[in-house]
C-alpha cells in the first residue's frame, strides 16, 4: 500500500515536471475537463446542469475578452473601457458579413477580426499622444461611439441580426437551436455540444496565446513599461510599439470574445454592449487576479457564474451588487486578485509548518 | 590614471532651461574610457538633469553631448531617440528604484537585454524555435551577470521584499546586460549600509576593470565619491565649478565654498 | 431628445427660431453636465481619482426624491432638498468607507474601485426602492416665454440660473475663502498639505459630499425628461467625463465650458445633421482635438520627471 502511494508521488511529480517543460499543456488540460463537463446536460451528470452549460459558455467567452484585458491592465498598466464595444463589433460583424455579404463563416470572422485589428491599432495611436484618465476617457469615447453605431445605423437591424445555423469549414453545419435532447424520442442531440467544444478550444487558444506573450521579451517589455515608462525607454523599449501591441492584442481578443458569442448564439444583439459589460469584464480581471490566466477564467466564474447559478435562486437578483461589493473589496484587501489565495495559503501553510518545528525543535532542546 | 585617453562622452556647452529656471548651465566636461567620474553638487545643482540631458530623456538642451563608439566615432546623441541610446552602449540606473516587483530578479534583469531580442511578437506568439533559443541564450547572460554580482542565488525570487542592498545590484546587473560601454549610475551607494557600500566599490572597480566599462556617477556619500572616482567634476546651479582629482577637488576653494557651505 | 424637437418643427432651416430652440436645450442639458462635471473635477483634484459613479450617486438620490414625490406627494422643492441631504450624507458614506482605504491602492485600481461603486449603486437600487421607476417633475412646471418663436421655459431660465449661480459660488469659494485654498493646495500636493497642517482628510470628505449633491441636482434637473431608472443618468455621466476631458481636469471652470459646448455641439449636429450620426460625429471629433491637445483646452503638459 505505502509502496504504491510511493510510485503514485514519483508519478504526480514525474507530471508536474512535464508540466513545467510544456507549460501549454496545462492549458490542454485544464480545456479537457471544461469539454467533459460540457457534456454534463446529456448524461445527467449532477453538477452540470444546462443552466450551468449556459453559464459556461458566458464564462469562456468574457474569459477570452477579458485574458484581452488582463494583457493590458494586468501586464501593461494600461486601462480600456470599450471592451464590450469591440465584443459587439465581433458579434455583429460576424453576423453582417454573413447575412448582408453572404461570407461563409471563417472569412467572416477573420475579416472582423482585422477590422478590430485596425481600430486597435488607431486607439494604440491614440494611446501615444494622450494617457492616464484622458486616455481611459478616450476609451470610453469608443465604446459610446460604437454603441451608437449599433443601435442607430439601420443595417444593424434594429434589435439583433440573426445569423441562423452556422457552416464551418464549408462541411460542418450546425444549429444552436435544436435542444439538448429531441423532444419526441428523447435521443441526445449534440449540436450545441460541438458549439460549445468550439468555445472551449478558442479559449484554450487564447490562453495559450497570451501565456506565450507574458512569458517572453514582449511580456517583459509590458511590465516595465508600466512600472515606469521612462525606465522601460532607456532600456531601449520602444513605448509606442509595445501599446500598440497592446492596444492590437487586447482589441481582437475582445473581438474574438463577440466573435464567440456570435458562434454559439448564432445572432448578434445590438444593445448588449454596454458600459456596465465592459465593467464587469474588468471586474472579472481585477477579482479573479491581475497577471494570472486562470485568475482571469476564476474571475469570470466569480462574477458571472457564481451570482447566476447560486445567488440569483437565494436572495433574487443580486449579481450587480454582488459583483461590485466584490470589485472594492478586493482591490482594498487583496489587490492582487483571488487566484493568488492558493499561492498565499500555501505560504503560510509553509510558515506555520516551519514555527511548529521550530517549537519542537526548541522543546526537544529544552528537554536535553 | 591621468594617462591621456581616448573620450567616451564629451559635454559641450550644455543648457537646460524649464521655463525660466536654468537647471544646467553652460556646463562641459569630458569622461574618458575606463575612467570612473564622479560628478557632485549641492541638491537641485542639477546633476540628474545632466543625466536625463545626456540619455536624451530631455531632448530640448542647448549645447552638444556627443559619445565616442568603439571604433572612435563620434555621435551626436542629439540625433538619437531615447530608445537607441541603450543600443549606443550607455545604460543607467535611476535614483528612485525602478524595478518590476512581481517579478522574478532573473526576468527583470532579462528586460535589460531587451533590444537584443530579434524575435518579434508574432514569434513569441506561436514560441517558435527562435524565439525559444534566443531567450535560453539571454538567461545564460543573465545567470553569468547575476553570478558576477554574487546574487545568482536569489534568481528565481520575486524582486517586492528584497533588501535596498540587493535592488540596487540588480538595478546595476540590468544595466550591464545591455552590454554598454558607460554606465551611469544615479546615487548608487544612497541607502546603503556601510558594508554595502565597501561592496559596491569593489564591484565598480570590477566592472570596470573586466567589462571594460566606463563609469560616471551622481552620489551624495562623499567618502564613496572621494575613494572610488579617478576625476570628480563639481557643480553648482548647474555651473560648472572644477573638475579634477578627488585630493584637489576636496582642496578647491571654490567647491569648498559651494559644496561644504562656509563652514568648511 | 432633440429628436422630438426636429418633428416638431419638421423643416431643419437654419432660421433663428430654430438655432434658439437648440440652444435653449442646450443650455438646460448644458448644465446638468456641467453640474456633474463640476463634481467629478473637484472630485479628482482633491481626492486623485475619476469618480465614475458620479452619475450613479446621483441616480441613487433622485430615487430617495422619486420615492418620497410619488409616495407622500411632498413638493418637488421639499423632495429636492431632502436628496440633497441623503446625498450629503451618501458622499460622505462613500468617501469614509471606501476611498480613504484606498489611500494607497495604485491609481487605475482606484478608478475600479469607482466603477465598482456603480455597479453597487445600480444593484442596491432595487432592493431598496423596488424596480418600478419613479416620476419626478419640473421646478417650474408652467409658464414659458416665446422668443423669436422658440419657446423658452421658466423652468430652464431658473435652471440655468440655479446652475450658474451655485457653479460661481463655487468657484468664488475655491478662490477666496480659506476652506477654498485648503482644497486647492490639497490639489495640487496633498502630502505636503497634511503635513503642513491642512485638514486634507475633511477637505476630501466635504468635497465628495459637494459632489455627490452636484451630481443629484443634475439628476433631478434631468429627470423630468424621461423618468427615474437605474440607468437614466449614464448619458449624463458619460458626457460630465467628456466634458472634463474637453476642458481638461486641471482647472475648475475648463469642465463647465467644455460641458455647454459639448451639449450644444450635440444638440446642433443632431438637429442639423444627422440625428442617427449626430454623436458618432461629435465624440469622434472631440477624440481628434484630444489627439491634437491631449489635455484639453485649458491643460497644460506636465514636466516629465525621472
């Protein structure tokens, strides 16, 4: 028994070390065990429920929004607030290039998301010549002017477009709409499954994505930048390339969260994308921990699962104050976000660890 | 020491106004190759402004600051923007410290090898090959630095809750993974304890002497300035009072009077 | 809101019975901006945050006056001034509970914690007054001049003054009383203030509760337009913020002017132009002049330091 808790441990550590050498594949991982809660609505499986299919499909995708975010508030110091208009213009993108242009599906979102490219790029531009609350006003600017255009401009429909069922790849055809189990023979209907794999691996991707940027030269070249930009230039960081670069990333991430969204609803609403939604992603960011990855995911289940699935059934409809109360919270008594509780707890496990040895040791001594 | 040698940097006649306020005055001094010079003043003479002027942090200055590359060329740093000056091969440390606390020593003496790095975001992105080799390279430099300075032990620590003494070598290890040929060091020994400061003069020395690296410093610890500079250049209100040896500069009527006020 | 203006009249000639209706609106939307402005500016340069909520305060106390108007039928005078004292007393709450723990937390991390602030306001709102919306009517609710065939009302003539007047007396006591040079040298260093023995702590405390009942007065002033809702003053304080970004945070009076221009740049282009792109215009062209002057019209830029 103790000899196979013995090889059990070599394993566990054989893991880790892997994990340490391909950090990715944590990501992978992690992207796996969404996949086989996904299909917790088909098998009954007690914890995921369809409420909770539903509530993690938000979270993947303000997860990918907000890992945008993360990047550039966590890392680069910098603040935007028109998140949930660079969401909209993923949504809604999406949803006039296929339904007025008739585009298949893929060339749909890439042009979106070049589009994005280029509006982060001008407000990178922006960036350059005006900061601190005149850039975060700046942003705000942005995203009041694209919510504008989605709800004035007649090609947006009015209320929403409505994109219908969704080809990808040219072969794979699949409509949201068909429930989870067919109402008159009761077999399981796995579209909204492969949707919901679909999100799952973008967000994987993402993930991935900006672990490879915090990890390298550019992720650095972020950090000293916002710990002080005259510092960061006299290493010969270029400041305008590295919030552009920003700018850039933390736009079409924002985007591929629209873009997400269009996928798995398969229309796009023209009047979701407001201010308050642009907050709560920064919630998301500034809760579940700035500079972390699974910190911005756990913020998304903090902010958006958490207060939906188990507040709203207790005390009625308590997510805003929730989520705010949250937000002050944190920031006054724990700024670096709730992800780092693990990290902290571990320490102080450490700590007290080494103070009970300490006493022994001393007692023993005592005793000698 | 006083051996004639070729330039390094050279201050011509520089001004530099804010507004109506002269902050550096008409000032010249030279700094030679592998000399370490102190340069002193009384607060607000302007020393940082120097500093700021020659990294081009202010770029509006009167005069002409030229540096002289390993082939003898002179530049005109004027021509230069802020960023190409690390590649130029002057790195400098700050007076406030201005390190990334969240992270690793290690990482943060990596960001001085920042414009080293070829690979771009998009490589980075998707860590291709390149990317992944040239950051191995870069952390062997760093390790080998950190190792100079004697705190490759602490490598993998965050930077928050390390002691002034260590901030203040790793400010000076980033500074040197730029590869430079003149550092400048803004108030190096300030906030040190004695011992640290008998430590950081033995590292001048080694820098200098193994890197072949010129040193021009701002320090307010005389004893410090005094011991370690081959030439001390003295300022006032952003005037140029002396420049010479420590033993005559401490002798100099005029510093005395300026510097030690006159009680001295 | 100019939107019904225009079918009025239908024909968008650029007659001075027109150009005096867009301006009468503006000046009435002008101030409640400026209003709004005005605190998040005093706001910023005593305690060095932007007060995103600033709105928001002011939508929690025209519920406290919508509650009581629709509730006990009170006179819209005496429901005015009792938001007035809830809101003294919210910006108080706010500043004792919230922003002075936060003394230390970076600056970005403050402006959160505002922005935390509305999302705590619009979710406490129903709990407290339910999720029906309120009513609240005009100061005056009769009487209306006609100039040039543009009707003028006396509710906006008193608006206006109202505004004028308390943004002068504010700015009189910025300037020449001893409570008003506490607030600016706090301002401009507020370490040293403190050490120097300025009461920093009761000038931040007074000048949220005097920005919290700015912001209520803006609301009541603009409540009658629509109705009391959790969301009815966002426009309201977005534009505040564009205001002070217009006229720049470093004065006082920059964000007052910036305010006006902004609501008659609006009210114009809506009228003139294009009501579908009259904002999209206007915002775009306000973020080209903060490209050109990054710190608005009356700012200046700061000497870098390192």
């Amino acid at each position: 028994m103790k000899k196979c808790m013995e090889c059990m441990k070599t394993r566990w550590n054989r893991f880790v070390a892997l994990l340490k050498r391909h950090p990715p594949l944590q990501y992978v991982i992690f992207g796996g065990m969404l996949a086989i809660m996904g299909l917790g609505p088909y098998f009954g499986i007690i914890p995921v429920s369809t409420a909770m299919f539903g509530a993690l499909i938000t979270v993947m995708i303000w997860t990918v929004a907000a890992l945008g975010i993360n990047l550039l508030l966590g890392y680069g110091g910098l603040i935007s607030l028109a998140t949930a208009g660079f969401m909209g213009v993923g949504a809604l993108g999406v949803g006039i290039f296929m339904t007025e242009y008739g585009w298949p599906f893929e060339l749909a979102a890439l042009m979106t998301l070049l589009i994005s490219g280029a509006l982060g790029l001008l407000i990178g531009i922006f960036s350059l010549k005006v900061s601190g609350i005149y850039l975060a006003i700046g942003t705000l600017f942005v995203g009041e002017i694209l919510r504008r255009i989605f709800t004035n401009v007649p090609i947006f429909g009015g209320e929403r477009i409505n994109i219908g069922e969704i080809t990808f790849l040219g072969r794979f055809t699949i409509d949201r709409n068909l429930p989870f189990q067919d109402f008159a023979t009761g077999a399981s209907q796995y579209e909204r499954y492969w949707l919901y794999l679909i999100l799952t691996v973008l967000m994987v991707l993402t993930m991935i994505v900006v672990h490879n940027i915090v990890k390298s030269s550019t992720g650095r070249a972020f950090m000293a930048m916002s710990r002080s930009e005259n510092a960061a230039q006299s290493m010969g960081i270029s400041i305008i390339k590295y919030r552009l670069i920003a700018f850039i990333v933390a736009t079409m991430l924002a985007t591929l969260g629209g873009i997400m969204y269009a996928i798995y609803f398969q229309n796009a609403p023209t009047e979701a994308w407001t201010l308050i939604l642009s907050l709560m992603i920064i919630g998301a960011v500034v809760v579940g921990g700035l500079k972390s990855i699974f910190g911005t995911f756990l913020g998304a289940v903090i902010i958006h699962l958490v207060p939906n699935l188990y507040l709203r059934p207790l005390f009625g409809d308590v997510r805003s104050l929730f989520t705010g109360v949250l937000i002050i919270v944190v920031i006054l008594f724990y700024p670096r976000g709730v992800v780092f509780v693990v990290t902290d707890l571990k320490k102080l496990w450490g700590k007290l660890k080494k103070r009970l040895q300490g006493r022994k040791e001393t007692a023993h001594d005592e005793q000698s | 020491m006083n051996s004639p040698k070729k330039p390094i940097l050279e201050l011509n006649k520089v001004t530099m106004r804010f507004g109506g306020l002269v902050a550096v005055d008409n000032l010249s001094f030279t700094v030679h190759e592998k000399e370490i010079v102190g340069l002193i003043g009384p607060n607000g003479a302007g020393k940082t402004t120097v500093f700021n002027c020659a990294t081009q942090f202010y770029d509006d200055y009167e005069g002409d600051i030229r540096f002289y590359t390993e082939a003898g060329d002179s530049v005109d740093l004027r021509s230069k923007k802020v960023t190409e000056i690390a590649p130029l091969g002057i790195s400098r440390t700050f007076q406030n410290i201005e390190l990334v606390q969240d992270l690793s020593i290690l990482d943060n003496v990596l960001i001085g090898a920042h414009y080293k790095f070829e690979t771009g975001v998009f490589r980075h992105i998707f860590k291709t090959k390149k990317a992944r080799d040239e950051e191995q390279v870069w952390k062997a430099r760093a390790e080998e630095i950190l190792k100079f300075m004697n705190i490759a032990h602490l490598k993998h620590f965050y930077v928050a809750g390390q002691p002034y003494g260590i901030l203040k070598k790793i400010e000076i290890a980033r500074a040197m993974m730029m590869n430079p040929r003149l550092i400048i060091l803004d108030e190096p020994a300030a906030g040190l304890t004695d011992y640290e400061t008998d430590e950081l003069e033995k590292l001048v020395y080694r820098i200098r002497d193994e890197y072949n690296i010129s040193i021009l410093l701002i320090e307010h610890d005389m004893g410090f300035v005094m011991n370690i500079c081959d030439r001390v250049c003295a300022i006032n209100f952003g005037k140029y009072i002396a420049m010479d040896t420590p033993k005559n500069i401490q002798e100099h009527p005029e510093v005395k009077e300026a510097y030690l006020g006159s009680e001295a | 809101m100019s939107g019904a203006l225009r079918s009025f009249d239908g024909v968008k000639r650029m007659n001075i019975t027109n150009l005096l209706r867009v301006l009468f609106n503006s000046l009435n939307t002008g101030s409640v901006y400026a209003l709004a402005a005005l605190g998040i500016v005093l706001i910023f340069r005593t305690s060095r945050t932007t007060n995103f909520a600033q709105g928001s305060i002011g939508t929690l106390n025209a519920y406290v006056a919508g509650y009581l108007f629709m509730t006990f039928g009170w006179s819209i005078w005496v429901v005015a001034l009792a938001s007035m004292a809830t809101a003294f007393v919210t910006g108080i709450l706010i500043d004792v509970f919230v922003i002075r723990p936060a003394a230390k937390v970076n600056p970005i991390s403050k402006q959160i914690i505002t922005l935390g602030l509305i999302i705590v306001i619009v979710g406490a709102i129903p709990f407290i007054f339910g999720v029906d919306t309120y009513q609240l009517s005009r100061f005056f609710t009769t009487g209306a001049y006609t100039v040039a065939g543009a009707t003028l009302r006396h509710n906006t003539i008193f608006v206006v003054l109202l505004s004028l007047f308390l943004m002068s007396a504010i700015f009189w006591f910025i300037q020449y009383t001893k409570w008003g040079l506490a607030i600016r040298v706090t301002a401009s260093d507020e370490t040293t203030s403190r050490l120097m023995g300025v009461p920093t702590k009761t000038v931040t405390m007074l000048s949220w509760a005097t920005a919290a009942m700015l912001g209520t007065l803006a609301a009541l002033i603009i409540a009658p337009q629509g109705s009391v809702n959790p969301n009815f003053m966002v426009d309201v304080q977005v534009n505040a913020f564009f205001a002070g970004v217009l006229g720049g945070f470093q004065t006082f009076y920059g964000a007052v002017i910036g305010a006006y221009i902004i609501a008659f740049a609006r009210n114009f282009t809506n009228f003139y132009i294009s009501d579908i792109w009259a904002d999209v215009i206007v915002y775009s062209s306000i973020l080209v002049f903060l490209y050109l002057k990054p710190f608005g019209l009356f700012g200046k830029k700061p000497i870098r330091k390192v």
